[in-house]
C-alpha cells in the first residue's frame, strides 16, 4: 500500500470523512497500471522461459538482464534502456525498502562486531571470576552461574524516599 493511502486510512479510521474519486473498496487494489505492467512481464517470461531455464540450469556467471535482455529480447536492438540508472523519489516504497534493507545490514555488521568483542569481554571476565574463587570446574559440571558474575553489588548514594 502506498503511503498516501495508508494515510487516508488512518484518517477514516480516526473518523475523518474522506471523499476521493476512488470507491474505498478500491483502495487497496493495484493499481491499472502495475496490473498491465505484471501481465506484461508474466507474457515475456512464458515467451522466453526456455531461455531462463537454460541460464538458470547453466554456469549463470553472466548477469540475467545481460543474458535474457541484451541477447534474446531486445536481439539487434538499441539496448541503452538497460544502462539508465534508477532515481529514487520521495515515497517511493522499493526506495524505502532499498534503505531498510541497507540499514538493517549495516546494523548486522556492527552489531556482530559490537557482539563479538561483548562475548570475549564477559568470557574473560567469567574465566577471571571463576580463577579467583578456585570453582571453575565444579561450576562448569553443575551449569551454575554466581551473582558475582551478573553484576556486583554496589550500595546506593540516596536517601530513600517513599513513592
């Protein structure tokens, strides 16, 4: 759903009323032109699925839009469609979605480095608890942990006060 849309049902659910030329039923249809656009593509790829099984069953070292593209459907014909790059608009929901997907790996990357250096740490600070107090294996057996190891007790500085 487009993000107007999803805005003009967030109004109808708050109980503003909303007239548009569009019957509400019809709102969360796809669009005529996405629809064309879909059977448009279902058509090409029926035409040319022998050629997409043969890339798929092949080496695939070259690139789909190269092999089906280029060399079977546009055959002969001015392929500087293939090369025009992509601007994103605002609101623009596979945009968005390119940007979540960027976020979400970049988060990855430093949360699993961010992880690894916390494990090493709480490791070593487990390994050094357990060297301290001579009970390493007998804890290690029973799958026992000691407060000590979670967080030290440290007195408040506060008065108490009753809520």
């Amino acid at each position: 759903m487009s993000e107007t849309f999803s805005t003009l049902h967030n109004l109808v659910h708050k109980g503003v009323k909303v007239v548009m030329d569009i019957p509400y039923e019809l709102w969360n249809e796809t669009s005529a032109e996405v629809s064309d656009l879909k059977k448009q593509c279902d058509v090409m790829v029926e035409q040319y699925e022998e050629v997409i099984e043969d890339w798929y069953k092949g080496s695939q070292e070259e690139d789909l839009m190269s092999y089906l593209c280029e060399k079977h459907v546009l055959k002969g014909q001015d392929t500087s469609c293939l090369k025009e790059a992509w601007a994103k608009k605002k609101g623009d929901l596979a945009a968005i979605a390119q940007d979540k997907k960027k976020k979400k790996s970049k988060k990855k990357a430093k949360g699993g480095e961010h992880n690894k250096n916390k494990e090493k740490k709480v490791k070593k600070n487990k390994n050094k608890l357990l060297d301290e107090h001579g009970d390493k294996q007998k804890m290690e057996e029973e799958g026992h942990t000691s407060d000590e190891e979670i967080q030290k007790s440290v007195p408040l500085h506060q008065e108490r006060t009753e809520l």
